[in-house]
C-alpha cells in the first residue's frame, strides 16, 4: 500500500511521528478488505492489537512516499502475527511484527474461515 507523508503526520522538523508508523500499520491491515470490498469490523467481530515490536530504522519526512508491506509471519486459531516493513523506494525505514486477537463479543475467538483464507494471500 502506497502513503504519502502530509504535514499532519510529521512533528514540528518535518519528521513523521513515531507513533504514525503503527498508524500506517493499521490503514494497510485495514486496506486488505477494503480492496476487496470488505470491512476489517464485521459487527461484534474484529480484530485487536495484543502486542507490537517494533524497529525504527530511519526518519521518514514531510512529502515522502512510503511503501507499506504486510506478511502473515504465524498463524493460529484465534490469532495471527504480521510483520509490516515501510519503505522511502528501496530504503527499508521501519519494521514492526503484530500479534492480532480475533474476537466476538470481546472475547477470543476462532477466526472464520473466510478471513483466514483472505489473509492467506499474504503468506
């Protein structure tokens, strides 16, 4: 998925802001059902962020145009880890592996198979 840098996600140097990156994290989780005409929030069902480790290699800043990748690293029953990497062109600038949850009603729970095989792309 391809972001462009606007002045809003940079702080006052120009340099987008740390907590951005998990943000265009999320739009290109979010944008997998999207480009297939679907939503990342089925009713009671969703997905929740459990836990993130993250690798700030180098500054992104005001205008540029990011490249944001996403591969299921890891699977299970009611969860999965992806591993992001945001690009500047060929210059790797951040990392960041994501452990998801699926619930229903708030709790854990299986995830469809529907949504398994959506994400399967992405192996």
């Amino acid at each position: 998925m391809k972001i462009r840098v606007y002045y809003e996600d940079t702080d006052i140097g120009g340099v987008v802001y740390y907590a951005n990156y998990l943000k265009f994290c999320e739009r290109a989780r979010s944008n997998i059902f999207f480009e297939r005409g679907l939503s990342p929030h089925n009713g009671d069902e969703f997905f929740v962020v459990k836990k993130v480790e993250a690798d700030y290699i180098k500054s992104a800043t005001f205008a540029d145009e990011l490249e944001v990748t996403s591969k299921v690293v890891s699977q299970k029953s009611a969860s999965l880890e992806i591993f992001h990497e945001i690009f500047r062109g060929e210059e790797l600038l951040f990392t960041a592996k994501v452990k998801l949850a699926y619930l229903k009603n708030y709790k854990p729970t299986k995830i469809p198979k529907e949504t398994l095989e959506l994400f399967n792309e992405f192996k």
